[in-house]
C-alpha cells in the first residue's frame, strides 16, 4: 500500500519488546478541525503556539503516532514500526502498563461527533492488514482503541467509529486465502516485505 514518510524526533526504542497489539487513535486541530496541517506540526515539534489558543495548552508536549490516516485515507508514517511511539500515555493491557512498548499507534484525523471517512476506514483496514502480516503476533483480539487499554482518561476514537464492523471485516479478511498466501509470500522474501513500507 501507499505510505508517505515523514519522520518525527518523538520516538524511542522498544528495549526488545515485541510488537504484538495495535492502538487506534482519533485526533483533530484545532479540536473539531480538519486538513489544517496542525497534527503533523504537532508530531513534528514545530506546532505554533500562537495560532490557536488551545495550541497554548499543548505547546510542550512530544507526542508521535507510528501512522497518522488523514481525511483523505492518506497514510502518513511518521514513526518506524520498529520502533516506539508515544501516543498511548499510561495504559494497560492484559495487565501490562506501558503499551507504547509493545504498539503501533494510528491516529486517525477525527473528532468525536463526526463520522470517520469510508477512505479512512479502508486505509485503516488495509494498514492493519499489512501491519499484522509484519508483526504476527498481532491478532485482531490485540487490535484496540486507546480508550480500551486508557479507560476513564482516554474516549478516542470516540462512539462513531465503526467498531463491530471494523472486527468483523477483518477477521472476514484474514480468513481469505490470499491472506496467508501473501504472508507465506513474504516470509520468503523479507526484503520485498519492506517495500511496502
Ligand atoms: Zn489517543
């Protein structure tokens, strides 16, 4: 699939963890705003505190996502998977804290009240697909919503998002046989794997 690099400094290693769950996200900026070009400057350390009063508020944080999937369905990679991200804060799953160690973090361009875009959701799907081909411990059990492993703190992505439709279509996918084919495939051929990437 289609991915864009942009590397961003907000990131740190996994001291040998494991990926082996995925965190879903929903961000705007200003809140409630799309396509202003402020999330990337967030994660990219150069937001300006002066072009909106609540970038006050946030001005010092260093936060990252591994992927950010704007309204248009573009993927944007802003963090190695092979590395980790901060996104998730203090969370826990399956009574383990911290899971920026263990994750990769998508944030999808949203807002609680709005619905996400069908080319978001199938950017989303198709991502999830090829990350779980890379990282197979990842099963659709260990994809989560940040407000799963951060309850009472975190509600993103909020009530729209899709989420019975978005398990039950990815598990519809991985049951197809050109799943395992294309992960044998690759198994094979590691290096044409991160081409895709
Ligand atoms: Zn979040």
């Amino acid at each position: 699939m289609k991915i864009k690099k942009i590397p961003s400094p907000n990131y740190s290693s996994r001291d040998g963890h494991q990926v082996d769950m995925i965190v879903i996200h929903a961000i705007s900026l200003p809140p409630g705003e799309f396509r202003t070009g402020y999330v990337l400057d967030l994660f990219l350390n150069r937001l300006n505190p002066s072009a909106h009063p609540y970038f006050q508020e946030i001005r010092d944080l260093r936060v990252s996502a591994h992927y950010f999937i704007d309204r248009g369905g573009e993927v944007i990679e802003l963090v190695d998977p092979d590395q980790m991200a901060w996104h998730a804060g203090e969370s826990s799953f399956e009574g383990r804290q911290g899971c920026n160690l263990f994750s990769i973090g998508i944030e999808l361009e949203g807002t609680p009240d709005q619905p996400f875009t069908e080319r978001q959701y199938r950017s989303l799907m198709e991502l999830c697909l090829v990350l779980m081909k890379r990282y197979p411990l990842i099963s659709p059990e260990r994809i989560v919503r940040h407000s799963d492993i951060a309850p009472g703190r975190k509600k993103d992505p909020g009530p729209l998002f899709p989420w019975e439709r978005f398990k039950d279509e990815l598990k519809r996918e991985i049951s197809k046989k050109n799943f395992s084919a294309a992960e044998f495939k690759e198994s094979i051929n590691p290096s044409g794997s991160k081409d895709k990437f």
